[in-house]
C-alpha cells in the first residue's frame, strides 16, 4: 500500500490535528525537548529544496525524465523503428474505482477490493504476454474530494481478445463473483471500466521532458531472427522493447503526422515559424 493512499485516507485538517495531539503527548511526556523533532524536519525540508534549486543535490522527482520531445511508435519483427506512425492496433482499458464511505480503507469491502485489485495487477506483470498486456500505468484523481480520491489504471492489450481473456481469468472471477454476491453492502464503492479499440493509424503519443508514462510505459516482446547491432541483441535471443523515439523532426513531429490514416505530410507547424524543438534535448531511451 502506497503512501500516497494512506495520506488520501484524512483530509489535511485532520492530518494537522492528529499531528498537534501527537506534538501535546510528547510535550507532556519530553518537555520542550518535544519541539526538537517537529523543527529539525522542517529545518531538513527547507535545506534540501534549497539545494535541489541551486543543483546542488540532485532532484529524484527527475530520475528517468528524457529531455526531449518523444512520440511511441513501436519496433517492427527485426527490432527496428521504421514505417508508419501507430503501427500497431491498440486496446485500452481504463478501470477504477472510489470508496464514497466516511471511513474510506476501514470501510466495509474496502480491504477486499484492495486485496483483490493488487492481486490482479500482479497477476498481470507475471502474465503479461500470455494475456498481450504492453504496459500498465495507474493515476489518482485530485482535487474533486477532500479524500478518498478515485484511482484509475490504464492498461494497454494488443488485442480485443486479451483483454477478455484477463477478463474471465479464475481470479478476476474470483473478484467478479465476491463483488456480485456483496453488492447490496457495497453501495458506497463505485467501480467501473472502459474500453477503447484503436486500429492502426488512428492513435498517437507525444511527451517532453516526461517519465515514460501511458503508452511510453509500454513494451513489446520479440526474438529477433538477426543480429541488431542497434538493440545490443543477437539472433535467437528475446527483448522488451519501448517504443520511445524522437519526435523533433518526420512525421512524428505533428499530430496529424503521428496518425498516419490522416495521411499528413506532417507540415502543419511551418507555418508558425517556431520551432523550439529543433535542437532541443537528448533522446537516451529507444
């Protein structure tokens, strides 16, 4: 369980009381000495923002950005990252859910759904291939409810087919069936998915000086039949590949060209005379 979610379980007013009676109870056991705590981690916090800002300690919110302007377009059978745009027909799943009750994670079914949802998602990363999983990425919404937010995870299936076969896997059953049975003690969770079915040509992906998020968290498996000198990997052997490339110039650098079917000669942006991209950043990751 993140700490992100825990946090979520109180609003901040509650966290600031609990964290105040918390600060009496020391003063009373430690006398001023309790202060010492409280100050030394604010003192700590300040320190360190100030020096991430001045580059002086290095930021970890930035570990794995690439800085650059980058698309998806995933590589062919021999690994190698020609042809159209959206090469590859795309499923994608969105699920979520919400716990509405006062006592959020203690709530009845609460911890069921938690058990059963990082089961899924587990069983996901060992069967990845089995069911054409590309990636998952999960995201919390913020700002509609003072806790509880809702979660969402967006998954990315090669096909129509996988997805169902997940679907009416015995553990997602498994899920599926405590769910029916509980239904009418369950009113106060709200779950729900969708699915979208993108054919090749019709779909594309643009990020700058982003972490591999969405379907930049993807990769495909292949077992090349040759050598890629380019990938560091002999025939025979099998590979994940990310579908990262640069964006800055072809037909990657507009939308219109990222979806091929449009049939762009991805020129749209010459006409404004500016392009900051040029000779913008590095491109590390393929």
């Amino acid at each position: 369980m993140s700490p992100l979610f825990i946090r979520d379980q109180l609003t901040v007013s509650s966290w600031l009381a609990l964290g105040g009676c918390l600060q009496c109870l020391l003063f009373l056991v430690g006398g001023r000495i309790a202060f010492v705590p409280a100050f030394s981690l604010l003192f700590y916090r300040i320190v360190d923002a100030a020096l991430m800002t001045k580059g002086w300690r290095s930021n970890p919110a930035m570990e794995d950005v690439i800085f650059n302007k980058f698309a998806i377009h995933y590589p062919d059978a021999e690994g190698k990252y020609g042809g159209k745009p959206a090469n590859k027909d795309l499923v994608v799943f969105h699920i979520g859910a919400r716990n509405n009750h006062p006592l959020g994670m203690f709530a009845p079914g609460g911890k069921e759904l938690g058990d059963f949802f990082d089961g899924l998602v587990k069983d996901c990363e060992k069967r990845a291939e089995e069911y054409g999983i590309l990636g998952v990425t999960s995201y919390m919404t913020a700002g509609e409810t003072a806790t509880n937010s809702e979660t969402m995870t967006v998954m990315f299936f090669e096909n129509v087919e996988g997805l169902h076969k997940f679907a009416h896997d015995p553990l997602h059953r498994e899920a599926w069936n405590w769910w029916n049975k509980n239904l009418d003690k369950l009113k106060h969770i709200s779950i729900w998915h969708e699915v979208f079915r993108c054919p090749a040509g019709n779909w594309e992906g643009i990020y700058v000086n982003s972490h591999p998020r969405g379907l930049g968290a993807t990769t495909v498996p292949l077992t090349l039949e040759k050598d890629n000198e380019a990938l560091g990997v002999k025939a025979g052997e099998k590979v994940h590949c990310y579908p990262i490339v640069d964006a800055r110039r072809g037909p990657l650098k507009t939308s219109a060209g990222r979806i091929s079917s449009i049939g762009s000669d991805a020129k749209e942006h010459e006409k404004y005379n500016d392009d900051p991209y040029e000779n913008y950043g590095t491109l590390s990751a393929v």
